[in-house]
C-alpha cells in the first residue's frame, strides 16, 4: 500500500475511485465503503484510493470534545492494507486545513491530484469548513466537474445502526462482544511494555504494563479480560486487568496489566498488540492479599477455558 502525507507526492494520471473519511475503528459500515471502492476501481482497471484524516479531526476542532479514538494511525493503515486499499493519503488536520471550503477540498484534492473518477461516501458524511459539503452539495458538484458519485447506505447490527459511535459506547461500557459485532473484528489496543512496580510478580503472576502507543486510545472498561497477543513473532494467551488497583493504591490513575500464560522473558521496552477477547469481570477491592491471589487464580483458569473455547 502507497502512504502519501502530501498532496505533492501524488501524480495520477488515471482516474481513481476514491472514498474520504476519518474512518475511526474502520468498522463493517467503513469495511463496506472500502469493498466497494476496491471494486469499483478492479472494474474500470484504476486504482482505489482512501483519503483519512491525522489526527481526529474532532482533536482539533473541538479540544474539549474529550473524544478517544478507536484506532490508532498506525492500527488503522494496517487494516487499511489488510482490506485491499491501494493508496492512502493522509492530511495533516489542521486548524488551517480545517477552514477549507468543501468545494476547495474536492478541487484541490480528489479531482485535482488524485484525479477522481468516482467518489464514494458514506450515508451521513460531511466534510469541509463547518461540516458543509455534504451528499447533497457534492452531488451538485459531481454534475459540475464530472465525477461519478456513490452514497453507501447504513449498516445495521441486532438493530443498531453501526458508527464508530456506537463502537466506543461499546467498548467503554466492556461490551466487547457488542463491539465486536460492530467492527467485525475483536477490539484491540498497541502499545509499549513498561516497567511496574512489580507487585504481580510478588503475587505470583508477573505482568507486564502496558503504554497505549496513543494517549487518545479508547481503554476497555475496567475490569479483568480474557486477551490474545501479538509479541514479537509469537502469539500468546493471557489475562488483562485494566484499573486503579484499589486493593493497594488510593490514586485513580489506570493501570494495564497484562499477565501471559506459561511466560518469563524479559520484554520491557518492547512493542504488544493485545486483542480483548471477553471480560470477565469488574474490579473489586479485596481485603487482603491472599483473597486476591485466590481470585487471580480462579481468573486465569477462567480466562484459559474462555480462550480454549475462542
């Protein structure tokens, strides 16, 4: 996949089917888009292209929107890749970008240098300086400038109209079978191991800390998780404790804990990308250490039945 971060790197002479939008969890809404993207442009015998937005653009209209993101740029170019998608460009948004008319946006970008044939957008999408293109206006453009213009329709599961909205309610509230359903995937977090204060080991189950490689990702409820992770060139099972240990600590600062199975190495500084499989259950404060040992136990027997069966 071709990564452009300026519009100055792009030379195409052969019209593209392109699809714009910030594309946050890349659910089965956003997966449907991009299918037909890549289709429409295996069709004509052109290139698809995705035009996505870094950072958020709610980050920076709207700083205390107090938003958290579901995928990280990183996360999400790969499963851009993973779906098929040719070129990305991504903008740098910006307060300057930010005030660019819609019709400026099409001009200069998606006819102007990504030379596109056909545009494909999602049902409720809108873009430009406060919100203001929208289908209809691009509509009026695409008969302006001679473009082809597709509106993808909503998809709905059990009911629910999926957005990325809906996805970050979910995994806020530890609904990760709900979240899964929308995205079409597990819901996963990247991040660095960190050094702790060691207290799991003390416990008899060393873990490993987690810095989300993003300080806007979107954290899962607290609670204890049954996970898979990626390390290095190996796949492992675990359990995940995400909270403020109130069995020892009196600050409200979140920790992750990641506890692997069978596992000793010395990984500190090193890259884990932690795939949340199903939650087990809230955090609880315990009256003494050997009851939460008992419950640690009763967990990871817990979390490798549910992994077994997954």
């Amino acid at each position: 996949m071709n990564i452009y971060r300026d519009i100055s790197e792009i030379n195409k002479t052969g019209k593209s089917v392109v699809t714009i939008g910030s594309f946050d969890g890349i659910h089965i809404g956003h997966a449907d888009i991009i299918g037909f993207v890549i289709n429409e442009a295996a069709a004509v015998k052109g290139e698809n292209f995705v035009v996505t937005f870094e950072p958020h653009p709610r980050l920076v209209v709207s700083k205390n929107s107090g938003i958290k993101i579901l995928t990280a740029f990183e996360e999400k170019a790969k499963l851009f890749e993973n779906l098929g998608v040719q070129n990305l460009l991504v903008i740098n948004f910006n307060r300057e970008f930010a005030d660019l008319s819609y019709e400026d946006f099409v001009k200069t970008y998606l006819t102007g240098k990504i030379n596109a044939g056909h545009i494909v957008i999602g049902h409720d999408h809108h873009f430009g300086r406060g919100r203001g293109g929208d289908e209809n206006k691009l509509l009026r453009l695409s008969q302006e400038m001679n473009f082809k213009l597709t509106v993808i329709p909503p998809v709905s599961v059990k009911g629910i109209q999926v957005s990325s909205s809906k996805v970050r309610e979910a995994v806020a509230e530890g609904n990760l079978t709900l979240a899964e359903d929308l995205l079409g995937r597990k819901y996963s977090l990247s991040g660095m191991i960190v050094e702790g204060v060691q207290r799991g080991r003390e416990l008899g189950f060393p873990t490993a800390n987690i810095e989300p490689c993003n300080k806007h990702k979107l954290i899962p409820a607290s609670g204890v998780y049954a996970v898979k992770c990626i390390l290095g060139n190996g796949n492992y099972n675990g359990v995940l404790n995400i909270g403020t240990r109130p069995t020892f600590e009196t600050q409200d600062n979140i920790f992750i804990e990641l506890h692997i199975f069978g596992f000793g190495e010395n990984i500190y500084g090193k890259p884990v990308e932690i795939e949340f499989v199903h939650r087990i259950r809230e955090e609880i404060k315990f009256g003494s250490k050997e009851q939460l040992i008992l419950q640690i136990k009763s967990d990871v027997e817990t979390a490798k039945q549910i992994l077994i069966n997954n």
